[in-house]
C-alpha cells in the first residue's frame, strides 16, 4: 500500500520527473511532440525544483505518495484558493502503470483530509481538460460534480483548450474515501 507524507524541497527531481513521464504519457497529441520527447523533463525539473523551494508553502499543499520509497504520484493543491470554490488542486499525477491502483484516490481523500486538519471548511475544485475522459471519469467516481466550463490558455504552443471546472463542495465526502486498513 502506498505512503502518503508531505512533499519535501528534495522531492522536487522526482515529482519533476513523474510530471514529465505522465504528461508524456496523456498528452501525446495534445502538447507538441518536441516538447514532450526533449524540454520536458528539464522544464518540470525545474518548475518543481523552484515551487517546493518558495516562500508561501502554508498556503500550498503538496502530498506524495511512495511504494517502497519509490515516487508512485502526487498532489499539489492551492490553499482556500478561491472564495467560492475552495481549495484549487492544482494537479495529480500518478505514474502511468499505477494508475487504477488507488493511488490517485488516496492522495485525492488524504489532501481533503489534511486541508480539513489545517481548518479550511470550503470545498475543492480542479479544472480537467475536456478532451481528458479518463480523467473525468475518475472525478465522477469520486463524486465530483462539472461545475463551470472555461477555456484556458494551456501553454506550449497549444493555445485556448475548453476545460472543466470539477468541484467538491464537501471535503469530508473526499477525505471519507482514506481506506482504513
């Protein structure tokens, strides 16, 4: 079974690194070919490198989940970062060959959790490309609810996508789903 703990700065070359194999492995059509067989891994390495070593991590959670001490997925959320809304969580990504294992599960349930022990009573939202069904799946097996549609600016090239907006106005009916053995 997967550990769940609170990302650390040295995590940042492995969550850089799974970021870069799980965008190359779901974006392929979507962000540009040269980009996801070169700058990738580089780009994510860096982003990750700079976001785990900034001021501000109060308002910032970022959850990994390891199996054996190897990194299987992870979390990065945004705290209370919308009146209305919640709490953004801002990305999940679980390696390719763990996916349908719960991984994404718990660490969707563990950071409903943890923004609960922090105090924050409104809810959690994300934003899922709409093109992105398996995703949108898995937010409907979680109870999410398609709240708003909006595009946005994906970067890369790529320019306006239409996305999703998935909410949970309840973080309790998330954190619910931690298994207990």
């Amino acid at each position: 079974m997967d550990r769940i703990r609170g990302a650390l700065a040295a995590d940042a070359p492995a969550i850089g690194a799974l970021q870069a194999e799980s965008w190359r492995h779901t974006y392929r059509g979507f962000l540009p070919d040269a980009y996801l067989d070169g700058d990738v891994f580089e780009d994510r390495d860096a982003a990750w490198r700079r976001r785990l070593a900034t001021a501000h991590q109060h308002r910032r959670l970022t959850l990994v989940a390891e199996d054996g001490g190897a990194l299987v997925g992870f979390a990065h959320a945004y705290v209370d970062d919308d009146a209305e809304w919640g709490t953004l969580l801002e990305t999940l990504n679980v390696r390719p060959d763990r996916r349908r294992s719960g991984t994404g599960t718990r660490l969707m349930a563990v950071t409903a959790a943890r923004l609960q022990r922090r105090g924050c009573t409104s809810g959690l939202y994300l934003w899922v490309a709409e093109w992105n069904r398996p995703a949108q799946r898995f937010y409907d097996a979680l109870g999410g609810c398609v709240a708003d549609r909006a595009l946005a600016d994906e970067g890369g090239g790529v320019g306006a996508v239409a996305t999703l907006r998935y909410a949970w106005p309840r973080l309790d009916l998330l954190s619910s789903r931690i298994p207990t053995a």
